[in-house]
C-alpha cells in the first residue's frame, strides 16, 4: 500500500470522502463486509460529532500508510482537546464493544495540539488453536527423549528450562489474574445501563441464568458419577470436606479490600467486584467518571493478560513434556473418556434447553434451534463467542423477536452468568484428575466440587487460557496435584469449542423465555420461519 495523505473539509461530503476512504482500505486489508458496515457507521458519526462540535469548520487530514502489514489510518486536525468517542450513547458504546473484541474499534488521542483519530488494520495471524495444536504435536515427541537422551540432559532440561518456563507463565498471569476478575464484573454489571433496568429486568435475568447454571453443572455432576471409580476417604489434616465447605461459605466475604488481591482468593475477589458493580449502578451519574475509569481499567488489564497468554502455547509445551517425561503416555489412556462424557454433556444439556424453551415458548424445537443454528456452528469452530457476538444480537432480534432494549444488555449480562456448559468442563475435568491420581473423594467433595465449578465459571478471564488458571485454582482446592494440570488443560482447550457452541445455543434460548415472562417479545417474529 503507498502512503496515501489528503486534507478533507468535515461537511458532509467530507465525512462521507473521509469514512469511504478508510473502509475502502478495511476491505483490502480482509475485513468482512458486515464488520466494514458496522466500522463505517461508527466512523461517521464519530466524524459527525467533531463536524458540530467545531460547528462545521474544522479541517483535517487523512493520512494512510502500511506498517510491518497493516494498514494504520490516521485522519488528525488541530483544534482544542475533544473526545468524539465519550458522547456515544448506550447503542453506540455496543457497537464500539463489538468492533474492539474484533480489534477494528478507533482510537482518539491528544498530542502537540492535535487531535487523532487512529483506526488500525486486522493482523493475520495463524490462530491461537493452530498454535495450541503445534504445542501439543511438538510435546507429544519432546515426551519421547525420555528414551533417547541421557538422564542427566533430561533433569537439567526439566530443572532449568521447562519447568522455570512453566511456572513463570501461571505466575505471570496470576498477577493480573485477580484484578482481571474483579474489573471485569464491575464493568460487566455497570454495562446494564441504570439501576431502573437492573431491578427491573436484570435481576431476572442474572437470579434466571446462574439458577440454571447451578441446576445444569449439579445434573452433569451426578449424571456422570457411574463412569468414575473414586477412592473413597477424607482429606489430609483430618478436615472434612464438608468442613471446607461451610468454611468457604464463611470466608467469601473478606476482612478487608486488600488481602484477596494479595492471596488470590477468587471468591472473595467476585464478591466485591459484586458489590461495588452493584453500588455503582446504585449511584448512577454520580460515578459516571469512575466508571469510564474501570472501563479503561479493564481494557488495560486485558491487554495486559492477552499478551502473556499468548505465551500459553510455550506453557502447553513445557507443562505437557514435563508430565510426559515424569509419567509417561499413560495419563492419556483414559482420556477419551472424559472428551467423550464431555462433548455428550454439553450435547444433553444444549438439546434439554432447546426442547425446554420450545415448551415454554410454543413453538417447534426444529424451528427454534434451526434460527440459532448458524450462531452455535459459530461457536462451535471458534471457540470464541466473540466471533458470534455481532450475530446473537441480529437473531435475538430479528429471528426470535426479542425487543432491542431489553437484548442490548441483557445479552451481555446473560454472556456472564449462562455457565453450565463451562461448569460441566470442570466438573468432567475434576473427576478425571481425581480418578487418575487417586485422590480421596466423598459427598463433601463432590459438593464442593459442583459448587466451586459454577463460582469459578464466572470468574474465568475473558482471555486465552484464562480456563487454564481457573482450573489450577480448582485443583488446588480439591486436592488434586499440580502436575496433571497439562492433561486437565488439553481437555479444557478441547471441550471449549463444544463449551462455547453450548453457551450461545442456552443463552439464546434463556433470553428468548426471559423476554416472554417480561413482555417483551414479538410472538409474531418468533413465529416466522
């Protein structure tokens, strides 16, 4: 691409020369047709918005260049400090959501009086699952030396290089791992909109999905019970299980602020990210600004925490070659097992969903799920709900005439909180570990185990991997040794891609019944083939 400058007047004719320039270069860089109408409307009322605040007279310039192969548009004017991008209302800041978790949202920024504008090209990357399935291929014949070089070569390998690679990933992720957690719920449940909707509609929706994510991740549990076989005891120390238990009903809410972050404590950490998220909402306008902190906050950590995670391919090879090279091929002689209990539980809990709402609903299964279909095959392949985000809320409103007000941040709120699918890849996970390394397991445990696996189902970071470091927070828990969290980790990378098609299938068909039981859904649509 050469290096493209040229100064536009913003009447007009001016953002439309401006906002048609730039797609133009989106869609050469292969940004998708949907995503560049989406990216131009943005655009232009961004542009729109400096037009007025200038009262129609500023002029800037629009410059175009490739850097390392991506395309960066820059449209720049000098003029006082203004930030187009504050003004959005409630469906401008979704739209703005769903062009970041794609990586086409525009930046503003300030410097040496002047104002920019920045709008930057998609990489080509290969895919972080691509990467994860070289990792374990390469682990896969790294766990075969074990034969070929010598012992000593082998310990200093596993001594001084793996195992310090290992351990410096989870600990590096674990810095930010809790302050993740806790902005994520904050901005999560700021992002309802008022107090009003929340005690109105929200409530329902978040009291609706987490019953049900109990409810499914409890019948996965107990379902599952007869291909396991447990060693049945107590924990070390004499505690029970059903002691821990009560003990951590006890302990969720801490002795102060600072001490979760301090020891990790998940738990504790959701709490006040609940409470604070709740106290904001309370107060509305008044922590206006507070909130656009936590906004900026969140987008900060997780940059933070998706850079490191894409560490996580060098994390599956190191852990894995060091479980390979301390046991064997052997851990993996069972592991069909839970891949296969997996996939069926989110199949039984996907199909139990459709033909539930279809009762409640009114309407053919085959009808319901056949709106939904494309999304759930999405979701599917992906792994990334994601890449099915711009897709729900179409459906949810043109498919299943769920009404906008009620979608824009009910779908959002409901993203966080349907959580069985990735309870039951816990849960399967669990009993795997426990069954292979033999850990004593009782009805204390299993409770436990259950209870731990929906919590920390809200908890898990938004990132790549961020399974992985909920899971070795699990297992810790529950006894189970550290060493076998490579295997426990290939299951989550697996059973995620059927854990995200189930996810977008159930919240679908939760928010569907949700809006029938708050009137606010078009039978009429509903009905529409």
């Amino acid at each position: 691409m050469r290096k493209f400058e040229k100064e536009y007047l913003l009447d007009r004719s001016g953002i439309d020369a401006v906002s048609e320039e730039m797609i133009r270069q989106m869609r050469k860089a292969g940004v998708s047709r949907e995503n560049a109408i989406r990216l131009r409307l943005t655009m232009e009322e961004v542009l729109l918005r400096v037009s007025k605040h200038f009262d129609g007279q500023i002029t800037g310039t629009l410059d175009i260049r490739n850097r390392m192969g991506v395309p960066v548009l820059r449209f720049r004017y000098k003029a006082e400090s203004y930030n187009p991008m504050e003004s959005a209302d409630q469906e401008d800041v979704l739209t703005q959501e769903i062009l970041e978790r794609i990586g086409l949202a525009p930046e503003w920024g300030y410097r040496y009086g002047m104002n920019e504008l920045v709008l930057r090209g998609p990489r080509q990357n290969m895919r972080q699952e691509v990467r994860l399935i070289i990792a374990v291929l390469l682990a896969l014949a790294a766990g075969s030396l074990t034969g070929v070089l010598p012992d000593g070569l082998i310990t200093g390998l596993q001594n001084y290089l793996v195992d310090p690679v290992a351990q410096t990933f989870m600990h590096a992720l674990g810095t930010f791992v809790g302050l993740m957690i806790f902005t994520s719920i904050v901005t999560g449940i700021c992002s309802v909109g008022n107090v009003s909707d929340f005690s109105r509609m929200g409530a329902y929706v978040f009291r609706q999905t987490l019953t049900w994510s109990f409810l499914g991740t409890a019948v996965v549990g107990i379902c599952i019970l007869p291909f396991f076989d447990f060693r049945a005891g107590v924990i070390s120390g004499g505690k029970s299980q059903m002691d821990a238990l009560i003990e951590m009903v006890y302990s969720i809410i801490p002795s102060n602020p600072v001490s979760p972050f301090a020891d990790g404590n998940m738990l504790q950490i959701a709490f006040i990210g609940l409470m604070t998220g709740v106290g904001m909402l309370i107060l509305g306008e008044k922590t206006s600004r507070l909130q656009e902190i936590f906004k900026q906050v969140n987008k900060l950590v997780l940059l933070i925490a998706g850079a490191i995670c894409k560490l996580l391919p060098v994390y599956i090879f190191t852990s894995l070659t060091i479980l390979l090279w301390d046991n064997g091929y052997g851990i993996f002689a069972r592991l069909w097992k839970p891949l296969v209990l997996g996939i069926a539980c989110h199949t039984f809990i996907l199909t139990f969903k459709v033909v539930f709402a279809s009762i409640r609903l009114h309407a053919r299964a085959g009808m319901l799920f056949s709106k939904i279909r494309e999304n759930v095959l999405t979701g599917l392949f992906t792994a990334s709900s994601s890449a099915a985000l711009e897709q729900m809320l179409r459906v949810n409103e043109e498919k299943l005439g769920i009404a906008r007000k009620f979608n824009r941040f009910a779908l959002p709120l409901g993203n966080m909180t349907v959580l069985s699918p990735t309870g039951a890849v816990f849960v399967v996970t669990l009993y795997y570990m426990a069954e292979y390394y033999n850990v004593p397991v009782n009805t204390g445990w299993l409770i436990i185990a259950i209870v731990l696996s929906v919590i920390f189902s809200l908890t898990v970071p938004p990132v790549s991997g961020g399974m992985l470091v909920c899971l070795g927070l699990l297992m810790a828990q529950l006894g189970i040794p550290g060493a076998g969290l490579a295997a426990g980790g290939i299951l989550c990378i697996v059973l995620d891609f059927f854990n995200t098609a189930a996810r977008i299938g159930l919240l679908h068909m939760e928010l569907a019944m949700e809006a029938q039981h708050l009137g606010v859904l078009d039978r009429e649509t509903l009905s529409a083939n």
